[in-house]
C-alpha cells in the first residue's frame, strides 16, 4: 500500500464538523493540520478482509486529474481508515 500509515490520524488531521453519513461511513469537514489546509475525511470502518478498501485507496491516490477529487493520504486505525481528501464545499455529488 503506497501511503497507508499505522497511526493515531488525529495527529494528522483535526475534524470539525460532521458532513454526511452514508452506507460506508462518515464524511467530515477538517484540517490539515502541517499546512492549515481545509480537507475532507472519510472514515470508513474496517473488517479483517479489507484488501479490496486497499486497491480501491491505491486507485485513488494515483489519480491525477482536475476532474477527480483528491485522495491526498490515508491512514489505518486497528478499525477505521481514515481518507484525507480534497474538500469540495458544493456538497455531495447527490445533492
């Protein structure tokens, strides 16, 4: 996994208000806390077979595009990942 990292993510990353909860988990609105910067985090719970979670984070994070929201890190807890991404203030693509 190219930049999963066994972490306390709070270290990392200050949430601040909660932007939605979905199937998969919750979406928050934070920062980044080494530069200030305003970001997204999704926590996803985790289970013993997350490989799938892993190829998918791995996807994400080669994407280079203007057009595709940002994976800028993650981070596993022993439960959670935690997906520190771009944050788009327009809300959810289905809104």
């Amino acid at each position: 996994m190219s930049k999963g990292i066994t972490v306390n993510p709070e270290e990392f990353v200050r949430l601040d208000e909660l932007l939605g909860e979905g199937a998969y988990g919750q979406v928050y609105r934070g920062i980044r806390i080494s530069d200030d910067e305003e970001v997204a985090v999704k926590i996803i719970p985790i289970d013993g077979n997350d490989s799938g979670l892993k190829r998918e984070i791995d996807f994400m994070l080669g994407c280079k595009s203007p057009y595709v929201v940002q994976l800028y890190e993650c981070y596993f807890t022993q439960h959670e990942a935690w997906l520190v991404m771009e944050y788009c203030g327009g809300g959810s693509s289905s809104d």
